[in-house]
C-alpha cells in the first residue's frame, strides 16, 4: 500500500502551531501536527497569561493550552510524538524525517519555537536538576524558604521572580545591567514586591555546589570587575532564548541567530514550507503574535496548495 501524503505537516504544537493546526484542519485540508514532547510550547511552563484577550484576570498557561488543543481536536488534527530530524524537498512532495520513518506532504508549516537559552559557565550544566534551573514555574516549589537567584532583566526573569517570591525566603535577581528590559507594568510590581532584591551590573561567573546541591554562585560586578560570592540554593536562567531550527540548517535560509527568515510574512526560502511563531526572525514573541502567524501560515499554505496543483 502506498504511503499517504498528508496537504500539511505541522511541526511544533505550541500556539503558533496548534493555531495552524485549527486553521487548516478547519479549512478541510488533511493535517498532521508534529510535536516533540507536550503540546502547548513554553506556555506550558508559564504560570499566569494576562495579555492574552477574552481572559480577564488572567489564565494560567497549561489551561490556556488545553483549550487550544480540545478546539483543534473537535475540527479533526492528527497529532503524533516525535523528533523531526530533518526535511528533504522533492519539490512538490517533501519527506519529514520523525524518529527515523518518513512522512510525506505536500506543505510544510515550522512552528518549532525557541528554548531557554544557557548561560555557559562552570558549573551549570552539572548542577541543572541539583539547583540550576531554566523554568521557576516546573522547579520553584522545590525551594521553599531558601534563598534564589534569577539570572536575566526581560520579561520572563521578572514574571519568574514575582513567582519564585511566593516559595522562597528572598529572591535575587541579577541583570548585567542597570536598567531591566522588562516592561514597566512588570518592574513595577517586581520593585513593590520586598522579598526581592535586584543585584544590578553583574553577570554569573560560575555556579557551585556540594553533594546536596548548588550552594552560591560567584558575581563579577560588571562595572567594577569586583567579584562576589551570592549564597543561593536555587539559580534559574532566565537570560532569553534561541531558536529551535537546527533540523533546518541547509534546508531554508536561517539568519545569524538561528531563526528562520520569512518573506513576505510566513514564507521560508523554499516553496511549500513556511515558518510560524516565536522562531520567525524579527517577530514580537507573545501568544497573541504566534495565535497570528500560525493563521497566517495556514492561509499561505491554503493559496500555495492551490497553485501548485
Ligand atoms: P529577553 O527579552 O531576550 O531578555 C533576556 C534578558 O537576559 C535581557 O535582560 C538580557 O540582558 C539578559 N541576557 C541575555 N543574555 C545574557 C547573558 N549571556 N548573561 C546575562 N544576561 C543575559 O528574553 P525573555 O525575557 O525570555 O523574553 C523572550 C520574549 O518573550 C520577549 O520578547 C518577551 O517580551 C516575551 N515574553 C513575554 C511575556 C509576556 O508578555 N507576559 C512573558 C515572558 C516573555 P540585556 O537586557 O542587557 O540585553
């Protein structure tokens, strides 16, 4: 029997992902999403989503998530667990590698979104699971009335600080800078909030620990070049993130940093596959944005389908 050629594969199922997932199932096309792990992307790892509209007081994450996959669901998405290993463009039929097998499609939407991104020094990679962290909403339970550290000033270091503040005997925050890119709303509360205290113009030079685990790290004041030790049980990374498109390298146009260039809006370098969400090069990363990109790529895919038969 031969094998069957789905219109679209969808790779990545977090929002931008499963909202393409909803537009094109929708629009009738025969869809299967990709995902690696779980769907719902790093808005699983998020506690409160209050910039998302229609939810007033806010929604956490993973019950945001759950909505987007029961709406996809009731309109028929083929959902499957796997690895994308890589793309191979026969033109008008493309093979996605997962865990080894071939899938074949005729439209390909990258939806793959971005990781956490790792500081890169001494002692973190051992200590990740011992203290190290790069998610306060999974780990922050885990340090009840022991002091932590947050590393990174954007919005995801100051959401996470105001989090770990409701476990934790004091949160520090350091940010190599003196001045935080978070937006204002989220500096206000996060300097209202006493169990935190921003340690400014300094970066992690490396983390240390004994058989329980992370103890301090060590601080070079970035203006001084002063070192200093930070007791802490906990540090979480928090200093942006990088693209997941490593399976993508020689297969579409990626810019310096990894993300995928798009245009016009949606379109990759190679007809058929188009790009989505948080790894889309120069695309404001919130849900709503993903929420429009992955309709937007649905509709691309519609018009590029359309022509192409
Ligand atoms: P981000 O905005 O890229 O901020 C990363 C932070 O880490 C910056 O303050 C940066 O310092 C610092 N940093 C980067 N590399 C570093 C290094 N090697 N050592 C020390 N510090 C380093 O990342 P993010 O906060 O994860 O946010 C990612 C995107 O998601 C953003 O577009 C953000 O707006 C969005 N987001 C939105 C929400 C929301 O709407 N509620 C929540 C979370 C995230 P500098 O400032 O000096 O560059």
């Amino acid at each position: 029997m031969s094998q069957p050629i789905h219109d679209v594969v969808i790779i990545g199922g977090g929002p931008a992902g499963l909202t393409a997932g909803l537009y094109c199932s929708r629009a009738r096309l025969d869809t299967l999403l990709v995902e690696q792990m779980i769907l719902g992307g790093q808005v699983m790892i998020t506690t409160e989503v209050e910039n998302y509209p229609g939810f007033p007081g806010g929604i956490t994450g993973p019950e945001l998530m759950e909505r987007f996959q029961t709406h996809c669901l009731e309109f028929g998405l083929q959902v499957t667990t796997g690895n994308v290993e890589t793309i191979i463009d026969d033109g008008k039929t493309k093979k996605v590698i997962v865990d080894g097998k071939e899938v074949l499609t005729r439209a390909i939407i990258v939806a793959t979104g971005a990781q956490p991104r790792k500081l890169g020094v001494e002692g973190e990679q051992e200590l990740i699971g011992r203290g190290v962290s790069y998610c306060a909403t999974c780990d922050g339970a885990f340090f009840r009335n022991v002091p932590v550290t947050i590393n990174g000033g954007g919005d995801t270091a100051v959401e996470e600080a105001m989090f770990l503040s409701r476990f934790a005997s004091k949160v520090y925050l350091v940010h190599r800078r003196d001045e935080l890119r978070a937006i204002s709303v989220l500096q206000e509360r996060l300097f209202a909030n006493d169990k935190i205290e921003v340690i400014w113009n300094s970066t992690i030079k490396t983390c240390q620990g004994d058989n329980s685990g992370l103890t301090h790290v060590v601080l070079e004041n970035t203006q001084t070049g002063e070192i200093s030790k930070l007791e802490t049980q906990g540090l979480f990374v928090a200093i942006g993130v990088t693209p997941k498109t490593q399976f993508l390298e020689g297969i579409v146009d990626l810019d310096k940093d990894g993300y995928v260039i798009s245009a016009p809006a949606c379109h990759t370098s190679v007809p058929g596959i188009f790009v989505a969400g948080d790894v889309r090069q120069g695309v404001l990363k919130q849900i709503t944005t993903a929420v429009g990109d992955g309709a937007t790529a649905s509709w691309r895919v519609g018009q590029y389908l359309e022509e192409s038969e």
